[in-house]
C-alpha cells in the first residue's frame, strides 16, 4: 500500500506537476490526513502554496493550446519528474490516513538519510512521473494530428481530471493505483503502436 500511495501520487505528477504537490501541501495544512516529516514542511508554507496554485493555473491554460502544449511538454519533462521525486519521498517520511509508512524524518543529517535507503523513494517518484510524463508527451502530437488541434483541451482536461483522482485514489484508496498502472501499460503499446504506423506510412509515402 505504501509504494502504490507513492507511485499514485508521482503518476499524477507525471499528468500534472502541481496537482500532488498543491494536494499533499494543502492536505497536510489543514488536515490530519497527511502529517508530512519536517523535512517536507515547506511544501505546507502558505507562500508555497499561493506559488504552486499560480503555476497550476498556467499550466492547466497553456497544456489545452495546441503548439504550446508541445512546448509546455518540454519545460514540463524537467519539473514533473522532480515534482514526482518530491511527493514520493514526501510520502515515505510522511504519515497517510494514520499510517506511518517509515522512512527518515528529515534531510537534516545526510548521511543517515543515504544509508537508510530513503532516498531510493525519490528516485524511484522520479523515473514514475518521468514514464507519465514520456506516455503523456508521445501521445499528444498523435492526438493533435488526427484532431487537428481540436482534441487537445479535451485531452488536457482529461489529464488534469485523471491526476486528481490518482492523488485522491493514492491517499484514500491505494488499491485502485494498481488497476491505474494497468492502464498504463496498456496505453505505452497503443502509442508505440500508433508511432510505428505513422513511421510506416511517412516510409511507403518517401518511397513513392
């Protein structure tokens, strides 16, 4: 349940950099559901959270305009993964619905924090939200191509509905990640698939 409540909320991180982020921030605020360590308290500072709610609103404008959302794509493949290290290293030193799921306090003494294998929660967030992040990325241009443009705020809004409920799903009801991972594997062989036939028919059209 541990490792599906961190890789819920790094997948949604991989959707949406700021969904998880503003979640965990403000659910650990004014709840007792999530009790981040001291070590992830900023993430709960009022400033932070005025931030992260400003570079949402940017994002979830620019990620529905076809061309930006492209260019956003590729500003985004830097912030998402550290976006998804972040929340999954949140999550290990944190405690969830009451649960203390371990971890390492604090960042204050580094070389504790090496040796105990905590740092492998963020490594592991950042390769999760990256995998989103590629899925997401890849499957856009296809999108957009066979739209022309038109499906893209649908698509973004889809995206943006989808990391809300991971975080939701991740917090509350671990269990339902899995069935999300699922998904996810499914959708890498369509745009695989789908990239291979568009790399087909610009070859037979080449050879004509």
């Amino acid at each position: 349940m541990d490792f599906l409540t961190g890789t819920g909320l790094a997948a949604s991180a991989g959707l949406n950099a700021y969904v998880p982020l503003l979640a965990v921030g403000l659910l650990d605020r004014f709840t007792s559901v999530v009790d981040l360590g001291p070590g992830y308290a900023w993430l709960s500072n009022g400033w932070v959270l005025a931030i992260l709610g400003v570079l949402l609103l940017l994002e979830i404008v620019a990620d529905k305009i076809p061309a930006i959302d492209s260019f956003n794509d590729m500003i985004q493949s830097i912030v998402r993964p550290t976006s998804g290290g972040i929340v999954f290293g949140s999550t290990a030193v944190s405690q969830i619905a009451g649960v203390n799921v371990g971890g390492v306090d604090t960042f204050t003494d580094p070389a504790a924090y090496a040796h105990s294998g905590a740092w492998i929660s963020i490594v592991l967030g950042i390769v999760i939200a990256l995998v989103i992040h590629l899925l997401k990325m890849g499957a856009r241009p296809i999108l957009n191509t066979a739209s022309a443009g038109l499906a893209a705020p649908v698509v973004s809004t889809a995206e943006d509905g989808a990391s809300i409920l991971l975080v939701v799903a991740a917090i509350f009801l671990p269990v339902l990640v899995a069935g999300f991972l699922m998904l996810v594997v499914l959708a890498i062989f369509w745009v695989l698939k789908k990239r291979r036939e568009r790399k087909d028919r610009k070859t037979r059209v080449h050879v004509y």
